[in-house]
C-alpha cells in the first residue's frame, strides 16, 4: 500500500478502466467561460483522504464518480507537478479491471452538486478506444503513454 505524508499539497488517485475494447472516462465541460479549455476528458479519480492509502482511494473514486465497480491492477503512471494554482501534487494512476456498473453520474457526488449549480458538465462514459487520438484527455502525458502501450 503506497501511504503519502510526505512533501505533496495533494496527493491524487485515479484508474483506467479498460472492457470490450473502450476505456471509462469523463467527458468534462467547463461552462465557466474565462477557463481556457471548454470540453475535455479525464481519467476517474480525485484526492487521497485522510487515512486512506492511494490503493484505496482509486476504488473509492472509481465507484463515487463513475458508479462502477473495479479491482485494482497495477501501478500505470505517476507524475508530480505543480498545478496552475501553485501546488505540488503526486498523481498515481492506476489499472483497474471492470466488475460491473453501468457508468453515470451519482446524485450524492460533488459532480453532481456542481452540474446543477451550472459550473461544470460531468458525464462518465466508456469511450472507444479507437477514439482515443481524437479527443482531448488529462493528463496529457497520460494519453501519450496509453497510446503507445495500447499501440493506437
């Protein structure tokens, strides 16, 4: 289990979910009009709670933004940056293997609260992975290297 106290403002968690040939994203739209990138996708995931190892917090998010069940596989991808806003964060990403659930949104979750306040779109949904090349995904490194793994 991969606990972080360390140096990170925000430690983030996140899993991509690959069945029947198309992967589990996010199809984000920012209805504020001063973001600079409207429409976009992202991989499930949020922020590491208190307590809880990073392992943990994949399948936690995976079930609270997407309302599907995964188990987790390996470690895919790690990056440490510094966001727009300044602070230091560690993404893990790891490979989740479908158990079931149909992918929508959850009325208790925060995305759910910001649709109807009218600051952002949130919509999960398994996409081709075909269509891959041709949307824009988050973390862009991320994509990159799912492309090449999956030899897209």
């Amino acid at each position: 289990m991969t606990n972080q106290t360390i140096k990170y403002d925000r430690v983030r968690a996140s899993g991509i979910c690959i069945h029947d040939n198309r992967i589990l994203l996010i199809h984000r739209i920012n209805l504020e009009k001063w973001k600079s990138e409207q429409e976009y996708y992202v991989i499930p995931g949020g922020g590491v709670e208190a307590g809880e190892s990073v392992e943990e917090a994949v399948i936690r998010e995976m079930k609270e933004e997407t309302d599907v069940d995964v188990t987790l596989g390996e470690l895919f991808y790690e990056l440490e940056d510094t966001n727009q806003k300044g602070v230091l964060e560690k993404y893990y990403c790891y490979l989740c293997e479908y158990v079931d659930g149909k992918p929508m949104l959850r009325e208790d979750s925060e995305e759910a609260q910001e649709m109807k306040e009218g600051v952002h779109f949130y919509k999960p949904m398994w996409v081709e992975l075909s269509e891959l090349k041709n949307i824009v995904l988050y973390p862009t490194p991320l994509k990159e290297k799912l492309i090449k793994t999956l030899n897209l």
